[in-house]
C-alpha cells in the first residue's frame, strides 16, 4: 500500500537556522519585526503547499543577538495570530513552554488562536531550561530533566482539560430566550498538580478543533498526551526508528536544510556565515539532528526516502529568504509531481490535513450528572480544586517553584 502523504512543515522565526542568518536577509534588520516581513513569509509558505508552519520563541533574546543580530522578537502566539488572519489554508504553530508561563493563560490563548484560524492552529510544547529564564520571568528556576518534564506534563493537561471544559454544544445563542450558554455544559476541570491547582472552566469555547494539534519533542510528554512528536536522528535510519519508538499518532522528523541557489553552493552559503558564528551545537543547535546541504534535487530525494519513515518534516532553512525560495520553486513541485506529498485543501482543519479525529470532549459522557459553574457569563476561575469559588473571580495555589 501506498504511504500517507508526506506533511511538510518550515519553522519561520528569525531569519533562519543559522545565528548570522540576518546577514544574508533579503530586507533590513529593522524590517524584521514588522507585519509586513511576516505576512510575506507567511505567504510565500502557504503558496508553496506546507503544511504547517512553526515559530520559535523564547523570553531570552534569540541566538542572532549573540553575533551582533536583531535582539529581540515578538511573542510567537501574537505572530501566530496575524498569520492566521493573514493566510486562509496553512496551519499556524507557535512554539509555548509552560515551564513558567500559566498554563491557564496558554489554554486561552492556543484556544483563541484556534478560533481566529478557524481550525487551523497547532501548539509546539517545549521547556525553559536556562536560569536566565526564570530570573526573566521571576520566578525561582526549574531545574532537571524530571522538573521540567513535569511542568511540561501538567501544563499540557491543564490546557487538554480546559479546552475540554466546554462541550461543544455549550454555545447556545439563543436570541428568543436570551440564554448564551448551557451551564450544564460547562465543568471544572479540578486540576491538582504537585505545584500549582487550576479550577477552570476556560474563559472561551471550546476550540474549533476540539484540542488545538499539539507537537512536542519526542520524550518530553507521555505520547497519549500530543499529536505529533518531534524526532531528531543523524541519520534517515535513526529517524525511523525514533519515530518509531515516539509512540504518538504521527511523527515529524527535524531537518536543517542549505541548498545551493543559482548564485552560490550551499557549503559557500555556510562557509560564508560560519565566519561569523558556527552552525553548531555551541550556538544551540541540537547535537543529533539530521543537516542537508547541497541540490534541491537531493532534498526532494531525500524527502522520498523519509516519506516511508515518518509522518512528516519539519524544516529549518539555513537563511529563509534564500532557501524558502528554492524550497517554494524547485522542492516541493517536485514532491508533488512524484506525490510524495499533497497541497492542504482550503476549508479544512489542521486535525483533518494531518489525519487525526477530532476529540470530544472528556467531560461529555458525564455532563448530565457533573456539578456545573458557580458563573455561566464568563467562567475564568483558576483555583484550588477544593475552593468554591465564583468562576469570575480568578484564584490560583501555588507551591515549591511555582
């Protein structure tokens, strides 16, 4: 049997992969900020066939700051927001760690993501590893692997249960009895972790897609918990068997790309940047992850070849105003000629691109008997479990580093 079509994803922070990437941009450093350069990016992504495109972020200053580049960036959901208004087929993810952040507050907001896209939106899990990130955010720094793997845990249950919290038929709407919602169709989620409680219910409906497609790296979260893991390989083999091993519904692998364009080969593209900072592990970048550099006829073989290991790729151009270009012109025309890969259709769902059903609600099957809201109006509680109170009023526990 035929394997699925290949899902594409690009990440599209910054100017791309390498730390002195902004030296190769097709616009000035101060453009780089602006609606426009995003708009345009965005666009030229959607145009190509990807599937999805990703946006990293961080409350540190990115990697360029380090080499005399742009320091600063705007928050990847309010950039996700605009793509998602600004673009009508292409999925929008933006990259949100929970390890400081409320998760109450990320619920709400890859929820509103969801419903300005219209189904469109997916959620990149990750961490803050570095004290510099607590000191940013205030707070006393989460450290070890199993810390902040069970910030990352109970973060993206809080999120999965809140958008659970309203049935999808809560909305009534209902002009002729003045009712909005249904309270019997709203429910505490009742959350108690080992550092924080949340009460909910969420403060917006019920996400177009029930739960927003959420990717993590492989590992971080148990694979019941996400949709899409994010595996890394130095090799085409090694990919395969991690995607393999993820255990969730689909796998992306992580590929850093250079190609050659007419102008130069892609090792003069690299050769050119690198003496100014190295594209490697001392700059960030992760130790085990598969690089292409060389022809876009290469990459589209290689592509076929991942096709029959994993779900799916995500690519990191090493610049993207040079390589997005050969990306939208040379590689993925060629996938879809060999169909290897499939332009999303207009009207439909990242969930339905990608394969996945859509989820119901966790609190349906019992909504004739579950304790409704104190407040039908908004419901925006974050509380101890045990703690009656009114949902408008919000209300937080927190203990050990939270």
């Amino acid at each position: 049997m035929p394997h699925p079509a290949l899902h594409l994803a690009v990440e599209i922070d910054g100017d791309g992969a390498h730390p002195a990437a902004w030296r190769r941009a097709a616009h000035a450093p101060g453009e780089l900020l602006t609606p426009r350069r995003i708009a345009k990016v965005a666009a030229v992504a959607e145009n190509a066939g990807f599937t999805l495109v990703t946006l990293d972020d961080s409350v540190l200053p990115p990697a360029s700051a380090a080499v005399g580049g742009p320091a600063g960036r705007i928050g990847a959901v309010e950039r996700a927001a605009f793509i998602a208004a600004s673009t009508s087929v292409i999925g929008v993810a933006p990259v949100l760690a929970t390890t400081y952040a409320e998760p109450f507050h990320v619920s709400t907001r890859i929820a509103s993501l969801d419903h300005v896209s219209v189904g469109r939106a997916g959620w990149v899990l990750d961490v803050e590893e570095s004290a510099e990130a607590a000191r940013a955010w205030g707070r006393p720094r989460v450290e070890g692997e199993p810390a902040l793997r069970r910030e990352a845990v109970d973060g993206l249950q809080v999120a999965r249960d809140l958008w659970d919290s309203w049935e999808d038929d809560a909305v009534i709407r209902s002009v002729a009895t003045s009712r909005y919602l249904d309270r019997e169709r709203l429910h505490y989620v009742d959350f108690e972790g080992e550092t924080y409680s949340v009460k909910g219910p969420a403060i917006v409906p019920r996400p177009p897609q029930g739960r927003p497609v959420v990717l993590a790296p492989a590992g971080l979260v148990p694979p019941g918990l996400v949709d899409v893991a994010l595996v890394e390989g130095s090799s085409p083999a090694l990919l395969g068997a991690a995607a393999a091993a993820s255990g969730a519904p689909l796998a992306f692998a992580e590929l850093e790309v250079a190609l050659d364009t007419p102008g130069e080969t892609a090792a003069e593209r690299i050769a050119d940047l690198d003496r100014f900072a190295p594209w490697d592990g001392s700059t960030g970048r992760p130790p085990g992850r598969l690089r292409y550099t060389g022809s876009a006829q290469g990459l589209a073989d290689l592509l076929e070849e991942l096709s029959a290991l994993v779900d799916g790729v995500r690519l990191h151009p090493l610049v993207l105003d040079e390589d997005l270009s050969v990306l939208s012109r040379l590689v993925l025309p060629e996938l879809f000629a060999r169909r290897v890969a499939a332009r999303p259709l207009p009207g439909t769902t990242l969930r339905t691109i990608l394969g996945l059903p859509r989820p119901e609600s966790r609190f349906a099957a019992t909504a004739a008997t579950a304790p409704s809201p104190a407040s039908a109006a908004t419901g925006s509680s974050a509380a101890p479990a045990s703690a009656a109170t009114s949902a408008t009023t919000p209300a937080t526990t927190r203990e050990g580093n939270r």
